[in-house]
C-alpha cells in the first residue's frame, strides 16, 4: 500500500487576488438577479426563518439583496447605492 502525504496550506478555492485588489467591477462576473438563501433573525429565540432573496445591486462595500416576495422600487435601490 502506498501513502501520499501532502501538506497544503488551508484552501477555501481560488481566488482572483489581482482583481480584488484593483477594486474594478467586470459585468460578466457579477451575480446581479442571482438568489441566495439566507437565516434570518430576530430578538427572540424562536423568531428565526430562512428566506431566499435576489442581488440587486453590488456597491464598494455592499452586496443589496431584496426578499424575493418584497416589491422594490429601482429607484429606491439606486438611491442606496448612491448613499453607500
């Protein structure tokens, strides 16, 4: 029987560093209309639930997902994007 062993570094995948240390956005990899699942929480123990929602805008620092059952204004979208 033979045993490899390898020593790699922790890895969670591949990460374009050049790109994210330029800050430039390119179309083709950004995940606008894209749905992710999240928990959400409130003060209480009991008061969670987990909802899906939809990436409708990308700024500097901010990912703004919208619940996917929330009617949104584009304009009130813009306007946080303006803001942040």
């Amino acid at each position: 029987m033979l045993i490899i062993e390898i020593d790699f570094p922790l890895f969670y995948g591949w990460i374009n560093r050049e790109l994210v240390a330029s800050g430039k956005r390119q179309k083709h990899i950004n995940a606008f209309g894209g749905e992710d699942r999240f928990w959400l929480a409130g003060p209480e123990p009991d008061m969670h639930r987990q909802t899906t929602a939809t990436l409708w805008a990308i700024t500097e620092h901010v990912y703004m997902y919208v619940e996917n059952d929330v009617q949104v204004d584009q304009q009130a979208i813009e306007s946080a994007e303006d803001a942040s």
